[in-house]
C-alpha cells in the first residue's frame, strides 16, 4: 500500500495547512523513525511555521508538486514539524544547520538517518537550479545516491554533528556586568535609524526593557535615549500597522519601512510590555499610543474563542506577501476623498516601494490635524476589512500567552484599562484549565480548546508562572500564586540537573541531545525567564531555594551576556531587577491607586502582592492596614520600610533617591 499524508489528524494549524499535499507526511513520532529503519530509508525532517513566507514558497513549488513527491514517498520518510509546537526538535536541528551550513532559517531542511541523526541540513531550496544552487529535486536524488553508495560515511556524519552539539552545551559564566553591557550596546547602536546593527532589523524588546530598567537604576541617558530613538522610529515605519496596531516580525531594511508582514503574539506581547514600561518612564504620549494599540490588536486580532491568544497572522495573503496591507496611491483615491487622499498619501510617504507601487502606510511625524486623521484611519480600517485577510494560527501557545498575561496585566492596571485585565486572567484561566493535567505536568499548545500532544519545555513554564504572578500582583487572586508556585517547583524537578537549566523535561521524549540554549533570540530564552519567574517568586516567599535557582539561571546568561548583550536582553534585564534590590511592595486592602503606583514606579519586575490581610503569601504575612486604610510596605529581603497610605507616598519611597 502506497503511504498517505497523516497531518489530516494533526492539532496544528500548520501542520494542517500541508494535509493535503501528495508529500505522505508523518508527524515527529518514534512510529516514523521506526518506519524508516523497517524501509532502510533516510529521513526528510521539513520544519517551519504558519506565518512563515519561504514555508509556503517551498511547499507550493515542492510538496505540492505530484512529481517531487512521489520521488520523496519512495525514497525517504518524510515528517512534518511545526516548530513552534516543538521548540526541543527546532532548537535540535537548527544547531546542526547552523554548525552544518554557518546560517539557520525557515523552512528548516533536515536528512536524518533513522537513529535521528542530521547528516545534510539546509534551509529553503528551490524547485528549479539557481545560481549557486541546486533544485531540491536534484539534492534529493544526489542523496538517495549517497545514502546506497556511502553509508558508511553518512552514519559517521551524524554520529559526529550529535556528538559535536553535545560538547556545546552552555558553561555556567560569572556575575553579569550590566554597565559594560550597556556601553557594548551603545557601540552596536545605529545614530542614524535608531536599533541596532544593520537590515534586517529585528524590535530589539528585550534589550530595550533592560535598557529601561537600567535607565531607572542608574539614570543613564544614553540608555533612556537608545530606547527612545528606537521605539519612535519603530513605532512611525512601515514595521507597525498604523491602521490597527500591532508590529510586523520585523524590518527588510536599515530604516523601518519595509516589514516582513507576519504578526507574532510573542513579538507583540514583549512590545506591549516594552511601550507601557517607556510610558512610565517618559510620560511620552506616542508611548501610550502604541501601548493602548498594540494592546487593543491582541484583543481584537489574535484573541481566541476560548480566550486566549492566537499564535500568529501570515505574511501573505492570496499567495502575496502583504498584499492585505498595502496601498497605492489609486486605492487612496477610491478609497477617499482627493483632498483627504493627497493628505494621507503626503503624511504616510505613500511612494510605491513596491511591486505594483503600493506601499505600507508610515506616520513618520504627528499628523497637524489628529481628528481628520482618526476620520480617515477609520474610513480606511472600513476598506481594508472587505480584502482577504491574513491566515491564522490559531493555536494557543502556553509560553507565549503568558508573556502576554504578564504584559496585558500591567499595562490594563497603569494604563486603567480594566479589560486588559480581564483579558489577561482569561487567558492565564485557559492555560490553568486546558493545559495543565492531573500529573501537573503543562502542554505546549491548545487548539479550540483542546490540548495538544507536545510537552511544554522551560519557557513554557517559566513564562506562564511569571505570568501567574504578575496577576496576584494585579488581582489579589492567591489562585495564581499557588499555580505559579506548583509549575516552578515542577521546573525544578524537571529542568535543573547539577545546577544545570536544560530546555526540556527529564521525562520528556528523549531526543538524540538535550537542547540547552540561554540566547534570548526572537524571543526570551527558557533559562532567563526561569531565572525572572524565580526572581519574584523568592521575593514573596523569602525562600533561599528559589533564590539560589534563579541566581544560577542567571549565571547560565552571564557568557552570553557579556560577548553579545543583543542576545542577552532578559537575561540582562532581571539582572538589573536583581541589582535594584530586588524590592518587595505588599499591598494590604483593596486600593487602585497603591496598586497603579507600585507597577508604575517600581523598577520593572518588582515583587509585588496585594489583597486582603491575611492572604496566603509569605510577604504579607504580619501585614496589616494602618487605620484601617490600606497600607503599601517597601520590603527589600522582607525587611520593610514602615508603611504609607498614600499614593505620592510611596512614589516617593520608591524613586532612587530613596
């Protein structure tokens, strides 16, 4: 019997998406490798992601092709992942891509033998020779020729490369210098277009959160200014949706116009969190702009059925990248009127950069008449929402949702908008109820409700957890205190071997190495949000076990963090919560106004709790309200200042000065 494609049965929207390509697809299973050694065949590993633009190239020019995949079907095992459903399999293959080829990228390109090990790697490879490169049909075939005439010489290949990637394995490093990682960014910083090196330029959030948080602690203005260039010029380009919201993956070029149009919940969580932090430093109102935006887009554009937060929207739209948001200068016309279309056309620099001569709307200054502006952007929003509109990954992504808990919780409480809130605790409720099973171990993903198969790894758990604390700080909930306790207890368990973070579980499937990697890269890495969420965790219970994990998570980041501190932003930024104290703030009785101050003038990633007296966390034990007002208590190793009732009170306590 000829094999079939099996994605048919798969919880994964882009694993979905390839159900009905002749390519007879398997899912990462130890049924697909099993198959492989039965047949003596290599393995096709194909990994990429719903949003992902060279994905759908390949798979439209390839997978979809009768001929390719016949060939495939008879002479490999070929098994689809979705790399954002397995980080651990992603993190594996794309180590040995990059070892293999000195670049990484998607789709991820990997021929394994049937004991999993990589023995040829490559990224998108095109249907037809190019320049420098053969078609993919042609490097099929010169390994299906290797794999009969030098096997021997392929099993040593991947034996090598497993062995190899073992021997990389992070070294724990010393103390994090923060100032030197500071002074090393400013070198890499761009003067002219703001960010940091050259195109393509990623929203650098994590480090601008670091850069924010030392700002605080040390009144730098080289640093506040590095942050404050980068977000205006991020905030007014082409890479931000100046109709809805929301940031693009990020920037083709040096400048900011021109994006590469996928949305990501991770990006724009990290962002959200990034512009709400900027607010309470600078007061800006693009600040509070951008956050309120970014904001309502999650709500509006990525937010699930069932509450939580959907993974992505695509690049592409009818086969073209971004055709859902741009514009030319005769859709203005049609759109508007010729007064309101010349203005719109002069104030978003819209020049034809591309194809067809659309362009992506910028704001690059404040328009002089802001009311004909939000008439003309609600007239235009009403057009767009009659075009094809982007595909989306709806799958709920625990790590990612809980970057977004963290973020919405504090920007509805500083910026009083109560719905982020809601929405927040809705989602932290969906991961709690869905994802969570009776053994306490949490899954990776949902979709409509129902979990998937895929464990969840270090960030997952990390993330959530800090997620869950945040929103004790916010609600009083002691709900979110004991989950987030349970989930990092189960990290340690799990996680931490000898001192040792590892990205995946010790009952997890075992995999040809155990992926362990400290970069915050797209986005925070496992082992740095483990060492926040334990950060603030010993900061409300005292505990010196939960001290010391997130002293050695952090010390995990430190190599990192002091060669290339682009890649060391979380890292860099709990360090700095770490060297501002850490402070504790318990509020003791219901008060918006203590609440709103504590998050907005505490250095970003205080410890704080508030509710009644008497709630079950250690830090408000013997806590109680002064006059029968509620009361805030300044703590810094639970030793505290003596309370205050009133909110410029404890603004005061809580400025360097103090």
């Amino acid at each position: 019997m000829a094999p079939v494609n099996e994605l048919g049965r798969s919880t994964s929207p882009y694993l979905r998406q390839h159900a009905d390509n002749p390519v007879a697809w398997r899912e990462w299973s130890d049924r697909a490798f099993q198959e492989a050694r039965e047949r003596d065949v290599p393995v096709f590993l194909s990994v990429g992601y719903s949003a992902c633009h060279w994905c759908h190239v390949m798979a439209h020019e390839s997978f979809e092709d009768e001929a390719t995949a016949a060939y495939l079907n008879e002479q490999f095992v070929s098994i689809k992942v979705d790399r954002e459903e397995r980080p651990d399999v992603d993190a594996i293959y794309m180590a040995a891509t990059v070892a293999m080829t000195g670049h990484g990228g998607w789709p991820m390109s990997v021929f394994l033998t049937p004991d999993a090990e990589p023995f040829f790697c490559g990224t998108y490879f095109p249907a037809e020779p190019r320049a420098g490169m053969a078609s993919f049909r042609q490097l099929l075939e010169s390994l299906v020729d290797a794999w009969r005439t030098k096997r021997d010489q392929i099993d040593g290949i991947g034996r090598r490369v497993v062995e190899q990637l073992g021997a990389q394995q992070s070294q724990q490093g010393d103390v994090v210098d923060l100032d030197r990682a500071a002074a090393l960014l400013k070198v890499d910083f761009d003067p002219v277009d703001a960010g940091f090196g050259s195109a393509p330029k990623f929203p650098p959030s994590m480090v601008l959160d670091f850069l924010l948080r030392h700002h605080r602690r040390t009144g730098s203005e080289d640093a506040l200014a590095m942050v404050a260039a980068t977000c205006d010029r991020m905030a007014r380009g082409g890479m931000y949706d100046q109709l809805a919201g929301g940031f693009a993956r990020y920037s083709v070029d040096g400048q900011w116009v021109v994006p590469h149009f996928e949305k990501m919940l991770y990006d724009n969580a990290l962002l959200l969190d990034v512009y709400t932090h900027w607010w309470t430093v600078s007061a800006n109102p693009l600040a509070r702009r951008i956050a309120e935006e970014t904001a309502d887009f999650l709500l509006t554009e990525l937010r699930t059925d069932e509450g939580g937060f959907a993974s992505a929207l695509d690049a592409d739209t009818e086969g073209e990248e971004g055709k859902y948001y741009v514009w030319t200068t005769e859709q203005l016309h049609e759109a508007l009127s010729d007064d309101d279309a010349k203005w719109v056309i002069d104030l978003c620099d819209v020049t034809g950069t591309f194809e067809h001569g659309s362009s992506v709307l910028q704001l690059r200054q404040d328009p002089d008449d802001a009311d004909r502006w939000q008439r003309i952007r609600a007239s235009l929003l009403a057009v767009r929402s009659r075009r094809t509109y982007p595909g989306r990954d709806d799958k709920v992504v625990a790590a990612w949702n809980g970057l977004a808990i963290t973020a919405l919780a504090r920007a509805g409480v500083i910026l009083d908008r109560p719905e982020y809130v809601e929405a927040a605790e809705q989602a932290a409720r969906l991961v709690r109820d869905v994802h969570i099973d009776d053994t306490g171990r949490l899954h990776r993903t949902s979709r409509d409700g129902a979990v998937g198969t895929a464990h969840g790894v270090l960030e997952d758990y990390a993330a959530y957890a800090q997620g869950c604390l945040t929103l004790l700080g916010v609600t009083g909930n002691i709900e979110w205190f004991e989950t987030a306790q349970r989930l990092l207890d189960r990290t340690l368990e799990q996680f931490v071997a000898d001192g040792s973070y590892f990205d995946t579980a010790a009952d997890a499937e075992a995999l040809v190495w155990r992926p362990q990697d400290p970069t915050d890269n797209a986005s925070p890495s496992g082992v740095s949000l483990a060492a926040e969420a334990f950060t603030t965790l010993a900061s409300l219970t005292g505990s010196v076990r939960y001290e010391t994990a997130a002293e050695q998570a952090l010390q995990a980041s430190a190599t990192i963090a002091a060669r290339a501190p682009r890649f060391a932003g979380r890292a860099l930024a709990v360090a700095e919560t770490v060297a501002s104290g850490p402070l504790e703030i318990a509020i003791v009785g219901a008060s918006p106004e203590l609440t709103r101050t504590a998050l907005a003038a505490a250095p970003w990633g205080t410890a704080i709790v508030h509710g009644a007296p008497g709630l079950a966390v250690p830090l408000m034990e013997g806590r109680g309200l002064v006059d029968d007002r509620p009361a805030a208590y300044v703590c810094q190793k639970f030793t505290c200042r003596l309370p205050v009732v009133l909110p410029e009170d404890l603004r005061r306590a809580l400025t360097p000065s103090n």
